[in-house]
C-alpha cells in the first residue's frame, strides 16, 4: 500500500484519547489515523449497479421470538429443537 503525507486538522480531545491509546497499545498514532481513514472511505463507497439480494419467504411473517431462537441456535451451535434432540439421543 502506497502511503501519501496529508495535514489534518483534528479537535484537541480527539487527539489526546489517540495518543493515550498508542501509548497504551504500542501502536503509533499514524496507525490510528490511517484505520480511521480507511474506514472512512469503505463506509462512504457507492456502487453502480443494484445489488441482487433475494427475497426470503417463510410462509408466514417472522415473529421476534422466532428470530432471537434463531440467533441463539447460531451462537450456541444447536439447532433450537429440543424434542427432536431428545429423540435422535
């Protein structure tokens, strides 16, 4: 990666909190700068062309319940069926 010199004016605090965590991380301070930057320009990206995202379709809407179940089976590895568990045991 090329890197290029720039200027940057930024608010007193800001800076004071970068400098106590380089020194704290032992990383430097241009290394925060250049993280902020970069994640400055990936969220600010735009494409051209529309996204093919598909449709889902559950049959029926998707209550909140069925959705934290989900995201409970996904972290805890299970598939969120308890009787069908015990069956197969």
């Amino acid at each position: 990666m090329a890197l290029k010199r720039t200027t940057v004016m930024v608010d007193e605090e800001d800076l004071a909190k970068v400098k106590e965590a380089a020194a704290r991380e032992g990383r430097s301070e241009s290394e925060y700068f250049r993280e902020a930057f970069h994640l400055v320009a990936l969220r600010s990206q735009r494409w051209d062309e529309e996204w093919d995202i598909p449709a889902l379709d559950f049959g029926h809407p998707v209550t909140a319940d069925e959705i934290d179940r989900a995201v409970s089976d996904a972290v805890t590895g299970t598939d969120g069926d308890a009787d069908t568990r015990a069956d197969t045991e």
